[in-house]
C-alpha cells in the first residue's frame, strides 16, 4: 500500500520506461517485413516520384516511433477522462508545442523541400465539426484504437485492428457519401489564429505556447488533485539497441513525431493525415464493382483525380503503407509480434467503433492526426474544438465499453 502510495504521488517524474530482459528479435517475420518495405518503396518510386518515395519513408519513420512507444491519443484520452492520468496529454502538448514551432516557421516563411507551397489544416468550425468529431472520441474508445493507433497497432500484431480497419474504411466512405449534406449545415468561416488575426504567424506562436504552458500546469493541478496510478513503463534497454529495440520514452516519441509531421508538410506541402485515404480506398473499391462515386461531393477537385490514378500517387495512402509495415518491423524487432483471438464483445466494439471513427473524420475534416494535430500546429481553431469535442464523446465512451466487455482505467489500479 505504501509502495502504491509513493508511485502515485511521483507519477508526474515517472518514467514511461523501465529496462528489462527484452524477447527475442523474431528474425523472419523481421527480415520479410523489411523485405516488403523495400519492394513498396522501388515500386512507389519507379511508378510515381522521389517525393512519394520520401513521404513513404516518413510514414516508415512515423509507424516505428508511434509503435516504439505505444504513444496514444486514444489511452491518452481514456486515462485523463478514467482517473486522471495526464502523462499522456502531458506528451501531446509537448508534441503539439514543437509543432506549433515548426509550422510557424515552414508556414511563415513558406519553406518547401519540393517547392510546393506549404498550407496548413484550417477548416470552418460548425455542425459537422463538431457532432464528427463527438462520434470520433466515442469511436476511438470503442475501437481501441484512433487513426494512428489503427494503424500501428495492426502492424504490430493487433488482431481486432482488422476488423477495425475494414469498419472505418466503410464508415468513411459513408461519410464521403452524405459529405455534401453536412457541409450544407452552419458553420463559421475557416479560423487561423495566425491568419484571420493580425497576430502573424509569430504572433499566434506566443499566444500558443502561453496556451499550451497553461494547460500543462492545469493538467499537473488535476492530477495532483486526483492522485491518479501512473502508465505501466515498457520494456526497454540501453545504448544504440534502445533505439531499434527497446520502447522510447513518450516525450521522446513526442519530439520526433512533431519533426515528422512538420518534415511531411515540408515535402508535400500539407501536413500529416491518415482519413483521407480510407474514403479514398472506399471510393476506388465502390468504383470498381461499377458504383459512380465520382458524382458524390465529396469526390472533387484532387480528391476526385485520385480516383483515376493508382492508390501510389495518394501521398496519404503511401505514408499510411508506411505506417503499418513501420509499426510491424519495430514489433518483430522487439520480439512483440504475437496476433491473438478476437473476443466477440472486442469484435462487436471493434466494427461499431471503426465505422463510428470513419464516419465522424469525415465530418470533422479530420481525425485525431489530421484535425486535432495537424489542426492545432497549424492555427486552427477547429483543431481545438475537435479536441474538446473528442474529449466529451471519450466520457460518454467510458459508459458503454463495459457493454462490450472492454476495462476501463480504475483509481485503484497499480498501474494504468
């Protein structure tokens, strides 16, 4: 009991890792994972472009470190709503703080790698928004999984991201589908903190990171106040092996997450996002068993173009490759590859929420990448209120996972 006591109160300096004895590589599955990325990457460049090939390679970067430290939106959410364990958010406003940096200065001064022009994800605030975004929090709940953590954890083993995955792609192209309704509802024009103020990019930096300063300190206030468990350290080891092998500190994860996704909006010219693909791998499926998707709103402009061309020109699609065999050879390098059976209630929790995620992204101009990340780094007020919105369906989500057999976080677990 005392020992649970001094674990609780010094949770804010605990650390997220531990080193212990790790599995053993597991060589084959490794060696056929890299040997899958290799063939991917010659094929997306011989048959698109270099930059394709480096987005792919950021998505690679993007899949190793989000599964490296189990670093989730989803648990983050879950643990802050549950008990009160903020390690998690602690680590999304690090990330977001040095993603704000970085945008402020690409988007700024118009920094390209590729010379396309960089613009960031500013979308209006308004009905879509924000019922999307409330079916997105209960759907990640559900789900046990957001956009990102779908992807890395059905490259890491996860065998209920199966089902996942398949529900969001349906829901998204739903979404896709009754896109020109919800974007017939009132909305607010489009917000930049940075441009539809006079602040300027630099200016609007200020004003973030005080924001982001102040929620810190709030967060660690709360938690104080609930004296929450801490998060279960994973397994790591030292020297260069940590780097391959063993688990990364979620700050650290925190950092090169932010690099990436201000690297990726260097490239391409937009940040970070997932979704988009999934209505995209809708789209191209309905297509090709004769339904004319290219008559839905939603399908218009480049999004309507992608249609036509093969799924390796959609930047978003590659990086999302990129993800999941990224995910699946940190996974058979620490030795954690190990898929299992699905329980019917997970199965059950699984479908529902997917399609819940598909359908809300759509709405909400984004998920819990596309939106709340790469919204907030660029300045946009719906990034905020996605935030918000995601959080409140995480509450009422906490109500209906034990319908489905699935914990939640208790206040007195050892570890949460």
């Amino acid at each position: 009991m005392e020992q649970h006591s001094i674990l609780q109160q010094n949770y804010t300096n605990s650390p997220t890792t531990t080193i212990k004895e790790l599995n053993p590589i597991q060589k084959p599955f490794l060696t056929f994972g890299i040997l899958i990325a290799t063939i991917l990457f010659i094929a997306i460049v011989s048959t698109t472009n270099t930059t394709q090939g480096i987005l792919y390679v950021i998505g690679l970067a993007l899949g190793v470190t989000l599964l490296q430290a189990r670093f989730g939106f989803t648990s983050a959410f879950r643990r802050l709503m549950s008990v009160g364990n903020v390690q998690g958010l602690q680590a999304h406003i690090l990330m977001l703080a040095l993603a704000s940096v970085l945008f402020a200065i690409i988007l700024g001064t118009g920094f390209s790698i590729t010379g396309t022009e960089p613009s960031g994800y500013v979308s209006p605030v308004g009905v879509s928004v924000i019922f999307g975004s409330f079916l997105f929090g209960i759907g990640m709940q559900l789900g046990n999984g957001c956009a990102s953590g779908t992807l890395y954890n059905l490259g890491g083993g996860s065998s209920s991201m199966i089902l996942t995955i398949i529900s969001f792609i349906i829901g998204s192209t739903i979404g896709a589908y009754h896109f020109s309704f919800w974007m017939s509802t009132p909305a607010l024009e489009p917000f930049s903190l940075a441009e539809s103020t006079s602040l300027g990019f630099g200016g609007a930096l200020v004003v973030q990171l005080i924001l982001f300063g102040l929620i810190y300190l709030i967060l660690v206030q709360f938690a104080k106040r609930k004296n929450p468990p801490r998060m279960k350290p994973l397994a790591t080891t030292t020297g260069w092996k940590k780097i391959l092998r063993g688990a990364w500190p979620l700050f650290a994860a925190g950092i090169v997450l932010a690099i990436l996704n201000a690297l990726t909006l260097a490239v391409r010219g937009q940040p970070w996002g997932i979704t988009s693909a999934f209505a995209l791998w809708g789209g191209k499926t309905l297509q090709a068993v004769g339904v004319d998707v290219s008559s839905w709103g939603y399908f218009t402009g480049a999004t309507g173009e992608a249609l036509t061309q093969t799924v390796l020109a959609d930047s978003t699609s590659v990086m999302n490759f990129g993800i999941i065999l990224g995910a699946f050879i940190a996974a058979t390098a620490q030795g954690n590859f190990k898929p299992q059976k699905i329980k019917p209630g997970v199965a059950g929790a699984a479908v529902i929420g997917g399609l819940l995620m598909g359908y809300g992204s759509r709405l909400a101009f984004g998920c819990n990448i596309g939106a709340y990340f790469g919204g907030i780094a660029s300045f946009s007020l719906h990034g905020w209120v996605w935030m918000v919105m995601a959080m409140l369906g995480t509450g009422v989500a906490l109500f209906i996972r034990p319908l489905f057999g699935l914990n939640n976080p208790k206040k007195s677990d050892t570890f949460c």
